[in-house]
C-alpha cells in the first residue's frame, strides 16, 4: 500500500501558525518599547522548535502514526518530547517565559514541577500513561483524545528539559556534571517499556494490528521497529546532548583555570545535590 495521499490538516496549521504570529509579535512589541531585540539565533530556535511540532502533527507522520505504524507514532512522540521541547526553550527569551510565571500560583506550581526529580517522573508517568494500551487505542480513535495526549506529552516534556535548559536564575538549571546525570537518567528510563515492545511475541497494540499494512511491514515487526526507535533513537538523542554539555563544561573550565582532574572527585558530590533539590 503506497503512502497516503498528501494533505494538509487545517487545524495543526492553525494552532502552530497562530503560536509562531503571536510569538513574533509579541518580541517585535518588546523592542519596540524597550530596544532589546530578540537574539536572531534565538528566535530560529523557537520557529525550528514549531517546525518540528508541525512535521509531526502533519501529513505525512500524523497520517502513518494514527492509521498504519505504531513505529511512526513512536518517531512522532520522540519529536514532540525529546527534540521539539529543548528548542522552544533556547527560543523563549527570559522576559517573555516571566510574563507567563507573574502569577504567584503559577510560579509556585512552577517551581515545583521543575525540581530535576519531580520533572523526571511526571514526564516518564505521562510517557507511560499514554502508552497505556486503553488509552492509546483511545488515542488513535478520537481525534481530541489525540491532541490531548500530545498536548500533555509536550507540557510534561517541558518540564523535563528545564533543569536543563533554564534560561532563569530564579528557576536556574542543575550544574553540567547534574545535567549530564540527570539526562542519563532520563535515557535509563525507556529500557523496559522498549523492551517490551521489541522482545514481545505478542502485540502490545492489537488496535495497530487491524489498520491496513503498508511498505509490507507487518504488525509485529512494526512494534519491534517502535521499541528499537524508543530506545536506540531516544537514547542517541539524549547522548547527544551529554555530549555536547560534557565538551562544553570542559571548555569552559579549561579556559578559565586550565585543566585540573581533582575536580573530578567532587562531581558525584555535585551531582547529588543537585538532583536532590
């Protein structure tokens, strides 16, 4: 069966378009009255991070998720929680993220969702939650029921990246050594649920056992194909950006005092402290 036909879905144009008119706005607005204009870099990061949201929720990756491949909703829910989330982030400038936190009840509801550990598990309760077979058979017959499961996803997702990503000295990120733990963590956390979909001999998903086969991928190698995205995707992502925090913290300390390994002895010290806030 060839791919589905291309075209467009009214509503995710809507809502994303109306998200990115009101953002450009809104900074425009500010330099206007204040003259700081948004950094250019910035402002790509957040329309990249809306890019990504609309390639998921369009044709053609909402069409095969929702109707044909369990593996391409596991490549949809990768986009909207571990690449789309970290871009909105550097693309909100820390004037524009206190207007939405001036209400004491929500900087306070804020403030505590954001704790490292606190973040973590809401996001991997909701990542469990919505693969709850009742609630993705729901999922993928209601199309409300979809939305909300996204919406939830890429609030939770939020909330996972800021301990990382934090623009805020009021609500400041962990150390880089607890950024690094704290995202390992984070790529521990799929092992058994991947696990599962790619060793079982069973479907998980016996809803995505009734949609109509394409590209000749049947439904038990589909959900193999989803755990193995899940996990080796998933984690190459978060290494990713261990990576790049690792060479960015060596660099820095490396510029300031020169390279000195009896730093190293305090890190595992750091690293809890952190994570225990």
């Amino acid at each position: 069966m060839p791919l589905p036909t291309w075209h467009v879905h009214p509503s995710v144009w809507l809502v994303l378009g109306s998200i990115v008119a009101a953002y450009l706005i809104t900074v425009r607005r500010h330099a206007r009255k204040s003259g700081e204009a948004i950094d250019r870099r910035r402002r790509a990061f957040f329309v990249a991070g809306m890019a990504v949201l609309w390639v998921g929720a369009d044709w053609p990756i909402h069409d095969l998720a929702e109707r044909y491949l369990f593996s391409v909703h596991m490549v949809q829910h990768l986009l909207f929680s571990l690449v789309a989330p970290p871009l909105l982030i550097a693309g909100m400038p820390a004037w524009l993220l206190r207007r939405f936190l001036r209400a004491r009840p929500i900087a306070s509801m804020f403030g505590l969702l954001t704790r490292p550990l606190i973040a973590l598990i809401a996001f991997n309760a909701v990542l469990l939650f919505t693969h709850w077979p009742p609630v993705l058979e729901l999922s993928v017959r209601s199309e409300w029921a979809h939305f909300g499961v996204h919406v939830l996803l890429v609030a939770t997702a939020f909330l996972m990246w800021w301990p990382v990503m934090s623009p805020l000295p009021e609500y400041p990120p962990l150390s880089a050594p607890g950024q690094m733990m704290y995202l390992f963590l984070q790529s521990l956390a799929p092992t058994i649920p991947a696990s599962f979909l790619t060793f079982g001999d069973r479907l998980l998903y016996p809803v995505y056992g009734t949609f109509p086969r394409i590209w000749g991928i049947g439904p038990l190698a589909d959900q193999r194909i989803a755990g193995l995205t899940m996990k080796l995707v998933g984690g190459a992502i978060l290494w990713a950006y261990i990576t790049w925090i690792f060479f960015r913290w060596f660099g820095q300390e490396h510029r300031e005092d020169g390279w000195d390994a009896s730093r190293f002895r305090d890190v595992e010290h750091d690293v809890h402290l952190e994570l225990s806030r």
